[in-house]
C-alpha cells in the first residue's frame, strides 16, 4: 500500500498536466501513488502521462466525457493509498510531499493544505498552523474552500465507505439541476463528520491556478427558461443542498455560516 495516492482529474489540459507531473518529480515520491483519470476523446494527455511511465507509480485509466464528480469517485475506487489528495490543475511547491508524508504519521482524519495563488501574493486561505479535534471549528475555519478539489487530504479508508451513497445523491441532483454536483464535497463532509483529528496547514504547499468567473457556462434553466451562470447552480444551489444533507452531523450555526458565505 502507498502511503498517500495523488488523484488527478483532467481534461483538455495537457500542458497543465505536464506541470503537475513535473513537479512531482521533483519530491520525493517513492511512497506515493499517481493516480489519473482522463476525459479527454484524443491521445494528448495519453502522450503527456506515457513520457512519465517508469519514473512516477502511475495508475491511468481514459474515460472520454466523464463528469470531474464522477471522475474523483472513480479515481477514489481506482486508488490505493492510505490518504487520498484530489489534485486540480496546479503544480506541487518543491518539498511539499516530504511535508505531506511527515504530517500523515500523525495519522489525521483530514489535512486542509494551503496553496499560494498563481501571479499574486496571496494565499487561497489566510489561517495559522492549527490541529484539532472539533470537526466543526475546522469546518468553520475552511469554510467555502471545502469546494476546493485540491486543497484536502484525508483517509481513503472512510472516504470509500461511502461512495454508493454519494452516487445516489448525485442521480438525484442530476434529476434537478443541470451543474456540477460537488461528489467531492460529499466526501469530505462525511469523513470530516466522522473524524476527530484535524490538521489546518497553514504553509502553502503548491500553487493554484482558481477558474475566472467569466470561466463558468451559462445554463439554460429546465423548466423557466431563464439563463443564469453556473456559479449561481453550483454554490447557490448545490452546495446548500449538500450542506443541509449532513447538517444532523455539524453544529447548526457552523452549517447555517457556511450556508450563507456560499
């Protein structure tokens, strides 16, 4: 078994792709397990992971047109590592797997790990170092950032316990609302629901690159026929109702906070 399994969802992002896995040589990764998962319909992506073969411990299936929901509940049942890192398009900083590798020993539920925002001096979260075992001030202290594929490590092994629940509850959002349905977010409630040993890493241990706002598609809709934008879908709409899904597990007001910043 790995140690820690990074879990990479792409599309039509070769380039991106082959930054990720630059920097990935460049850490110490002989315990750690590549895992990636490709939507793309052509071999671009293919070509880029094959250059990698041998010097990575790389997992890659393709699976044209997939969903990133069903691409991360994929990558987490492909996976064989005792923690689980999502990663997005964005590149690891130089020794942030020696860092990740020394934090899992203390055998966290969950890490929330801090990037620095590409072309800027900020962080993606302003925090201190922080453990702790209230599984709601952690879920208050990340907040809307839960959203954030890249940015949480956590156990595999209570994560894939709930899978098939999450599926269900994604075919019901599906039914309802035509945006992307955070499986990723589901996960991590659940395992932050049942953990209760946390870790806020304050250090930013890779470089983000965060979607535009004009990057979201507009939607048309079913019923109305209005067009609104996808962020209103995707945090206005779904995130609340994931939210309100696993509130009996959290403290009300920490779920009415994070309901009101979505």
């Amino acid at each position: 078994m790995f140690e820690i399994s990074i879990c990479i969802p792409t599309f039509n992002q070769p380039d991106m792709l082959k930054q990720t896995l630059d920097s990935l040589l460049l850490q110490e990764n002989e315990d750690v397990q590549v895992v990636i998962h490709d939507g793309n319909y052509d071999d671009k992506n293919q070509e880029v992971v094959s250059k990698f073969t041998g010097l990575l411990n790389i997992e890659y299936v393709n699976k044209p047109g997939r969903s990133v929901d069903t691409a991360l509940l994929d990558l987490l049942e492909m996976s064989s590592g005792k923690y689980i890192w999502w990663f997005g398009d964005d590149v690891f900083n130089q020794g942030a797997l020696k860092e990740t590798l020394k934090c899992i020993k203390n055998n966290y539920d969950c890490i929330y790990v801090n990037a620095s925002i590409a072309d800027s001096n900020k962080l993606l979260l302003n925090i201190d170092n922080e453990i702790t075992s209230d599984k709601n001030l952690f879920l208050k202290l990340i907040g809307i950032n839960i959203g954030f594929i890249s940015s949480f490590i956590f156990l595999r092994s209570v994560a894939v316990s709930h899978i098939d629940i999450v599926k269900n509850h994604m075919i019901e959002e599906a039914r309802s609302v035509p945006a992307p349905t955070f499986s990723n977010v589901y996960i991590l409630l659940y395992v932050i629901s049942r953990g209760s040993n946390f870790l806020l890493h304050s250090t930013p241990l890779f470089i983000c690159h965060p979607n535009a706002p004009d990057q979201f598609l507009e939607t048309k809709v079913k019923d109305s026929g209005v067009i609104l934008n996808d962020a209103f879908f995707v945090f206005g709409v779904n995130m609340k109702d994931i939210l309100l899904r696993y509130q009996d597990q959290f403290d009300k007001n920490t779920v009415k906070s994070l309901i009101n910043a979505s």
